[in-house]
C-alpha cells in the first residue's frame, strides 16, 4: 500500500477529505520525529511502539581486504509491535 493508497483508504475510513487527512498524517509524522528528537519513544495503543535507539561506535573489518573502518555512532528506528499483532502475523491470520 503507498501513501495515496493509504490516505484514501484512511480518509474514506473517518469521513474526511484526503486532503485533510493528508494534513493530519503528516502531523502525526512530525509529532513523532520531534519525539525521536527528544530521545522519547512513541507507544501507538494496540499497535505498538517506535523508538530511536543509539547504536555506539564500533569497528568493522572489510572481508575482501581486511581493511578495518570505524563505524560512526548513529541513531536507528525501532519498532516493538504489540503481542496481539505478533500473535496475528505468527499465526497467519489476517
């Protein structure tokens, strides 16, 4: 599903038009970005939860030419779905 798909469907869902529910995504993203921002994890009830995570500096080795790299300290999304859904998605249900 892409994002036009996704906002019609969201649209049709709560009775506004795609291009207040366009608006409306869009601040839910930025809200959620500022939060990772912050080093704030976002928890979505019934669903699950996003949170940036730091991952530290490290040092890798190239196979073909066992050159070694320093890696740089970098933040990485995450996201824990809620056991409801882990349940559904093991189970094949739709």
């Amino acid at each position: 599903m892409n994002n036009k798909e996704f906002i019609a469907e969201l649209s049709e869902r709560m009775g506004y038009t795609a291009k207040d529910t366009q608006h409306l995504v869009n601040n839910i993203i930025n809200a959620m970005g500022d939060a990772f921002q912050e080093d704030n994890a976002v928890l979505v009830p019934n669903f699950g939860i996003f949170e940036a995570k730091k991952k530290l500096e490290r040092i890798i080795v190239n196979p073909a030419t066992q050159q070694r790299m320093l890696v740089p300290p970098k933040l990485v999304l995450n996201f824990k779905p809620n056991q409801t859904w882990k349940d559904k998605l093991k189970g094949g249900s739709k």
